[in-house]
C-alpha cells in the first residue's frame, strides 16, 4: 500500500512539475511557488554543467543552453556540452558514462 501511495503522489509531483516548467516556463518565469516560496534561478550561483544529447527530444540544446542566461552564476562558470545520444543515454549510456561524465567530474572539482 505504501508503495502505491508513493508513487501515486510522485507521479503528481512529477505531472505538476512538467505542466509547471514545460509547458507553463513559471520557473523560468519566476511563477514557480515550492514550499511556499516562489523560485529564483538567479539565486543559483555557484559553477553549473549544462549537458545535453545531441538526439534529446525530450529537452532541445536551445533551452537547455538557454537556461545560462537564467542563472546568477557568472557565464565564465558555466561550461555547456553537447553529447552523443539522447536524454537517457546522458545518464545510463555506456559509452557517455565512460567518456563524458568523468570530465563533469574533473570540471567540477576545479571550479569548487
């Protein structure tokens, strides 16, 4: 039962954020309320990796990228990628968890 109830609420969670960030941009916007506090990304500061997949049609580059200009982070802190693959092989992918993801790793350490 718990199980159930768990995932019936991530799925609204999950439901709410796409209708929220997608399709409605209020956290782009500034709309976005969590918690009872509306989001700033511009609170964002510290060194960001914008990652995407060449073939990701669930995330285009464009707003991915786009999202630098949304942050407070400085642009000379934040490094974008464009990677082989599609929006779950950037996580699961063989081939981008071995060539990829260890450079997120060396950049983030050197930008701490």
């Amino acid at each position: 039962m718990l199980v159930r109830k768990s995932n019936r609420f991530t799925g609204q969670v999950v439901s709410a954020g796409n209708q929220n960030n997608f399709k409605e941009t209020r956290l782009a916007k500034v709309e976005f309320v969590a918690l009872g506090k509306t989001l700033n990304l511009t609170s964002i500061t510290c060194p960001t990796y914008l990652l995407d997949g060449e073939s990701d049609d669930i995330t285009p580059k464009e707003q991915v990228f786009a999202a630098k200009t949304l942050f407070g982070t400085p642009a000379a802190r934040i490094m974008e990628r464009l990677a082989p693959g599609g929006h779950i092989g950037l996580f699961m992918g063989s081939s981008t968890l071995r060539e990829v993801w260890p450079g997120i790793a060396r950049w983030i350490n050197s930008a701490t």
